[in-house]
C-alpha cells in the first residue's frame, strides 16, 4: 500500500466514526440522564457518565406512572396500523405493478397528491368529522386515520417490491389453472415477505412517532399514545428530567427493535426499485 | 398477458361473462379498500377544510360555522406573525434540506465503498431515523439546555457563546436548535436513498475510467453524479415539500418561541387550530401554505422539462 492509500483508508475511517459519533451522541445522553440520580443531575450536568447510576427514574416510571397504560396504547395503535396498511398496501401495489387499467393515471395522481399537501391542513376537519362519530379520544379513530396517511406511500413501496418479481412466476400458475388470486397468494406473496416486512417497519415506526393528530385528537388519559403523554410531562410545572428520559428510553426499545429488524431491506428494497425505475 | 387478453377483442374472448367481469374488475377490487381510505379519511376532509377557510369556525362557538368570505384572507394579509412564519419556513426549509442532503451525500458515498464493519457502521448512522421526532426534539432540547445539557458549555468553551445560554431562548439563533435537530434525524433519509441509487451504478464503468486513468474526482463527476441526478432531483423536491410541512420539531422544542421568532407556516397552523381551536383561520393559512407548495412543486417540474429539453 502507498502512503496516500493509507492517509485515504484512514480519512474514510474517521469520517465513519465521527457520523457514528454524531448519530449517537444525542442517544446517550438520553441514557445519562435516565440513569443520573436527582442530586448529581445540576451538579454533574456536563460530565460523561455520572460517578453514581441509579434505575430509580425506570422504577418510578413503570411502577407509578402511567406511562405503561401509554405505552399498551401507542403498541396498539402502531401494530394494527403498521398490519393493516400492509395488507392494504399490498393489494394496491400489487394491481399497479401487474395491471394496466381504466384510471390509473388518476389513481396515481390522487395519491402522489396526498404526499404533497400539508396534513396539517386536514387536523381540523378531521376532528370535526370524527367527533360526532365517537371517534376522537378512541384508539381506533386514531388507527383509521393513521392507516390513510401511511397507504399511500406504502402502496409505491410495495409496487417497486412488485415490480422486482418476474411476472412469467404467476403467469405460468395461471396457466396451470390457478386464479390470480391463488398465484398471488401463494406465489407472489411469500416472494415478497422481505418487502411485506420492510413496509410493516416502516409504518411502525411512523405511526409510533404521529404526534399532532395524537394531541389533537385525544384528549383523555386513558386513550393517549406515548408522544401525548410525554409531552404532558414537559407543560408539567417543573420538568423530571431524569423520569421524562427514563420514559424516553422505553419509547425508544420498539422503535429500534423494529428499525434494526428492518433496515437490512431498506437499502435492497430502494436498489431494486431503483434499478427499475 | 393480462394486458393481451383484456386488450382482446370482445369476439374473440369467450370465456362467460361473469368471469370477464370478474377479470376486468380485478385491478378495481384489489386497489378499492386503500382508495375508499384515502377518499374518505384525506380527500372529503381536504375539501372541507377548503371550505373553512372562508367561514366563521371555531370549535367552543355553537353559533359558529357562517359564510364570511375572504374576510380570514384579509386578517391573514395584515397577520404579522404570518409573515414571519413565512420568511421563518424559508429559512427552516432551505438549511435543513441543504446540510442534511450534504451530509447524507457524504454518507452514503463513505458507505459505499466496502470495509470491515460496515453493516455496523450503517445501522449505527441510520439509527437517528428510527428515533420518534418528539423524541428527538425533547432531546435536543436537552442538549441545549445549560442545565442538564453539554452543548451550551461546549461553545462557552470554545469561545462562541458570552455565557452558557439556551440557544433556544435566543431570538437571533433559535431557530437553529431545531434545524440541528431535524439535519441530526433527517441526514439517514437522504443516505438510504443515495446509498440505494449508488449501488445501481455498474461497477464496470468505474473500473473501464480506472483503467482509462481517470482520477477519483473525474470519475465522481462523469460516472456517479449524472448516475444520481434523477434520485437527487426527486428526493430534494419530495424532502423540501414534507420538511416545510413538518412541524413537530418545532412544536417540541420551542413552540414557536422566543416571539414567535421559531414560529413557521405549519406550526402556526397547528397553533390556530390546537391551541385557538380557530379552525377556519388555520384552514385560511393552511391554503395559502397549499398554494405556496404547488406553486413550488409546479416550478421545479418545469425547471425539470427545460433541463431535459436542453440536454
């Protein structure tokens, strides 16, 4: 090796660890205050790791908060979401990859049109329609509407998914006298369990993170999601910051579990999908 | 095939009617559930809230609800604030997308080229994106807070700051905790998307310039650069479209404040609505904010065609 390939190999391994650095910083001071105990919390503010670790914020919060009843809700609200759109979303992806059909330039018009407007725009609307229906301050309200955010996009993930399987596979099923739906079913489908999976991630994570619909639509304690519920804790008087961070590690599990679950696909997903295009 | 035999003439095909009916409908039946959705869940809405912006609506007043006309439109032309937020949403807008395409430019190209632990190294840079944004805003707010936070004290340190103050709280640079905030969580979007295109371009081609005796940055600018063009100018677009319209960060981490100097277009919409419950004003700023967009996005796509044209 020249002495420039090394000075380069070098460079290039700084620059990684100073974006890992930076990508993780933010996260571990998360963890330093969750662990920091009240009275080092002022006097220790700047230091690395505190010179005493206590798990009395986890223990409070878990124990006599109700951060776990937000914490089931935001579980359910997130899971059925992430199903639900995927089912959707497969269904629809799949009818724009394989068919040609009367309408589908409008169809697709009408949900690129749902990614460019402001969906702020529709929050008061929204509480307006689904208030005499019962359905603000209910789990459920939150999840139909969840599901028509994330469909759209899902649906263009799920077609590139689509459009990287060979049609001749469920042509040939055909042939042998399957159905369509059979050849899609048990074909097509268990082909793209990898996509199916990404698009499931993704949707988690995103109903997982929803905070304005949330404040918005849910008013009560026992329908809040973790986003509601946490911010409850910084209008508080004066802000925990031990608790508020301790109850911050435990939204982050979930929505890291699934993002490591998932990220290996993401990169394939979009290279296919790119080669495509 | 499908095409073929849906294509064929009504003559030829003899299969019995229910069966062609049944086949014809099949793209219908499949996209008809995710349709009925966004109709009824964004499109009715959509248009309701069209029709707020030119009535009296607030939530608390029963009487509420009567036609007034542009009478929001001409308050809105008068709002101070509004401007503000207008000239702040520009702002947010054009530096957020800029550092974090730059930085996730960078990325991606560092993690492309193979080394030991990269699958690591990519899961650990792309972890912020995973982050829910309240939870990064409540945390950068932390980190901006001299209190419990380090940041402050590292630019007092460096000479940057007269004393450890929350940036926050200053109306001159406040707004640049939530920018650093959202470059922070917005810079693996914009790498998985680069990283995705990069590892479309054919190896091939580098090892023909290599050979050629192209130096790295001849071949950056004539292999990868028009190899991504097309995904650069689609995900700067779609990116400056949705960050404008984000505005959890903010609402996290300042709500606005200090003097509405933080304040943009989509916070102060979500200001009228939630904390106002003025419902016909927000719906009044938020068409505007609509138009702006579209007159935006419309630009860029004839930016696009006259660029194509003269190529």
């Amino acid at each position: 090796m020249t002495r420039k390939r090394i000075v380069a190999t070098v460079a290039h391994r700084v620059a990684i660890l100073a974006y890992v650095l930076f990508a993780l910083f933010p996260l571990f001071w998360v963890l330093k205050i969750s662990v920091t105990p009240n009275d080092l919390l002022y006097s220790e503010g700047v230091r690395l790791w505190p010179s005493r670790t206590v798990f009395d914020h986890f223990d409070f919060v878990i124990r006599h908060s109700d951060f776990p009843l937000f914490f089931r809700n935001s579980m359910i609200v997130s899971l059925s979401t992430a199903v639900i759109v995927t089912i959707l979303s497969s269904l629809g992806g799949y009818a724009m990859s394989r068919f040609s059909f009367r309408g589908k330039f409008w169809i697709v018009g009408l949900m690129l049109l749902t990614q460019m407007f402001p969906l702020v725009m529709l929050i008061a609307p929204i509480f307006k329609i689904l208030s005499p229906l019962g359905l603000t301050n209910s789990l459920s309200g939150l999840i139909l509407v969840y599901v028509a955010f994330n469909v759209p996009f899902a649906t263009f993930l799920m077609q590139s998914f689509f459009d990287g399987i060979p049609k001749d596979l469920e042509e040939a099923a055909m042939i042998d006298g399957a159905t369509r739906f059979t050849a899609f079913r048990q074909i097509i489908l268990p082909l793209t369990l990898p996509g199916m999976a990404a698009t499931l991630g993704f949707v988690f994570t995103a109903a997982w993170s929803e905070l304005l619909f949330a404040l918005m639509l849910i008013s009560g304690v026992d329908a809040s999601t973790f986003p509601v519920g946490l911010l409850s804790f910084v209008s508080k008087f004066s802000v925990d910051f031990g608790q508020m961070m301790a109850a911050g590690v435990l939204a982050l599990i979930p929505a890291c579990l699934f993002f490591f679950f998932i990220q290996r696909y993401l990169v394939q997903g979009l290279t296919a999908g790119a080669v495509k295009g | 095939m499908t095409e073929a035999v849906n294509a064929a003439p009504y003559g030829r095909d003899r299969r019995p009617f229910l069966r062609r009916l049944a086949s014809a409908s099949e793209p219908y039946l499949y996209s008809a559930p995710a349709l009925i959705l966004i109709v009824t869940v964004m499109l009715v809405p959509l248009v309701i809230g069209i029709s707020y912006a030119f009535r009296d609506m607030t939530l608390l007043d029963p009487f509420s609800g009567g036609f007034i006309g542009l009478d929001h439109f001409r308050a809105l032309a008068k709002d101070k604030t509004f401007w503000q937020a207008l000239k702040n949403t520009v702002y947010w807008t054009g530096y957020s997308v800029a550092l974090q395409f730059c930085f996730g430019l960078i990325l991606a190209l560092l993690l492309d080229k193979p080394f030991r632990g990269r699958g690591l190294a990519q899961a650990l840079c792309f972890l912020p994106w995973a982050v829910p944004s309240f939870l990064s805003g409540l945390n950068w707010a932390m980190l901006f807070n001299p209190i419990v936070g380090p940041i402050p004290h590292w630019l007092y340190g460096l000479g940057l700051m007269s004393a450890p103050d929350n940036l926050l709280s200053s109306p001159d640079h406040a707004m640049w905790g939530p920018i650093i905030a959202n470059v922070w969580w917005g810079i693996p979007f914009f790498a998985i998307t680069l990283l995705a295109a990069l590892q479309s371009i054919p190896r091939d081609l580098y090892e023909a310039a290599a050979i050629d005796g192209a130096t790295p940055f001849q071949r950056f600018r004539s292999i990868t650069l028009p190899f991504l063009a097309p995904t650069i100018a689609i995900t700067v677009m779609l990116r400056t479209v949705w960050i404008a319209n984000f505005a959890d960060l903010i609402v996290v981490m300042t709500n606005g404040g200090p003097a509405d100097r933080t304040q943009i277009v989509a916070s102060y919409i979500f200001t009228q609505a939630f904390r106002r419950l003025d419902f016909g004003y927000a719906s009044a700023i938020a068409m505007v904010l609509l138009a702006l967009l579209l007159v935006y996005s419309m630009l860029i796509v004839l930016l696009r065609q006259t660029l194509l044209r003269e190529r």
